[in-house]
C-alpha cells in the first residue's frame, strides 16, 4: 500500500514504515507459533478407577499397598473364596509358611484384602487383613512345637506395637501350641485374642468363626471399662 502510493504521487519509497509494519507483522506470527495449548486437567478418579497401567488406589495399607517386591498379597475372589485344604496345612509349613496358612484363613472367611508381611522389622505384625466391615486385623503368627508354649514376653512385644503401630482394630496371636497363664492374662487385659492349637483347628474346620468376630466386641467392651474406670 505505502509502495503504490508512493508511485502515484512520485515521491520515493517510505522505508521506515514499511519496515515497522513488516516486523510488527513478523512479531505476531511468532507469538503465534511459539505459545502451545495447555495441558488438559484429568478428571479427578475415585478409589478402583482404572488408568493406562490398571487399577488405582485400590485401598489400602495403610496403609499403602505393598510395592510389588514387598509383601505378596493374597488374591480373593468376589464372595468367599474357594480355598484348597493343603493351603490351610498348619503342620506341614515351617514358620514362614504358616503365616500364608493363617493369611488363607482370613481370604476364606471373607477378607478382602490380606497381606503377609511377617519378616525383618514387621514389628510382630505378620498377617494384615481387612474384614468386609472394614475392621483391620494384624495378627502375629507363632509356629511352635506342641512343648513350646507362647509366653507373656511374646505378648508383651506384640502389644507394644499392635495398635500403637500397626492401628489395629483387632489385634490376633495364633500358634500352633499353646499360651503360658501369664501370656493369657496380658492378653485379655489388652485385649489382644489369643488363638491355640485347638482354636485353630477349630477355626480351620469352620467350626467356630473367625477370631475377628468375637474379639471386637469384647474389645469395645474392654475399652468402655477402662473410660468408666478412669471416669470414676
């Protein structure tokens, strides 16, 4: 436009805004070019939605879940799951086979989330399970000969960590024995559920239900007694 206004009225070339419309003009196609779209928000997912990798935030840990080198989960099926006989063998695993056994145990009757965890520094927790209420269950799993009794040092350690640490909501020893009176005596008084060689068997058999279902309410009941005692 300025060049063929220029021509018409005879006069020379006008330099200088031609120069400033060619920049300006240059200025804007680059801010174009160089200014990308914003990332766009993902929507917000809840507990179990599903991404490029799987499930997330499946619950837990605590109570994270287990990094996948870490302590081997259970796997249970929707309903109670069907478990085999030789995965409930008490006898026939050493100490570390036991605690699956017990972990077994917890997955049939109904557990959906159940975690071995027993090792260095588990701090006496070796099973961890979540019930169908919610309730959180560690339980310590004592694979003893039927001449070594489970003694109140045992139950002492586990209660320091049991609900301090691990926040139990029902704190289990199973063993494959039997308790000292002493052992016995701790526990009920901190109301720790304390499960022998009988209870166990029982328990396996499906003879009485699971030691989760009797200790919580007496837990709770345990627990108003101290509020009303300390009340008075």
């Amino acid at each position: 436009m300025f060049v063929r206004t220029a021509a018409v009225a005879g006069g020379g070339i006008p330099v200088m805004p031609i120069v400033t419309t060619a920049v300006l003009a240059a200025g804007v196609a680059l801010a174009r070019w160089s200014v990308a779209p914003g990332p766009r928000r993902s929507p917000a997912r809840g507990p179990g939605s599903r991404g490029p990798g799987g499930p997330v935030g499946l619950g837990a840990p605590s109570r994270c879940s287990p990094p996948t080198a870490g302590p081997q989960a259970v796997p249970v099926a929707a309903g109670l799951p069907e478990v085999s006989s030789d995965a409930l063998d008490h006898t026939a695993v050493d100490a570390d086979g036991f605690e699956h056994t017990v972990a077994a145990l917890c997955a049939r009757d109904g557990c959906p989330q159940v975690e071995v965890v027993g090792g260095a520094g588990d701090l006496g927790a070796d099973v961890i399970a979540t019930t169908a209420e919610g309730l959180r269950v560690v339980i310590q799993c004592k694979h003893y000969g039927e001449g070594n009794r489970v003694g109140s040092q045992d139950l002492q350690r586990f209660g320091g960590t049991c609900f301090a640490v691990h926040e139990a909501d029902v704190a289990v020893v199973v063993t494959t024995s039997a308790f000292t009176a002493p052992a016995a005596e701790y526990a009920a008084a901190c109301g720790i559920a304390c499960v022998d060689g009988d209870a166990l068997a029982a328990w396996t058999e499906s003879r009485t239900p699971p030691p989760w279902e009797a200790a919580a309410p007496a837990r709770a009941e345990a627990g108003a007694e101290g509020v009303t005692g300390a009340g008075a």
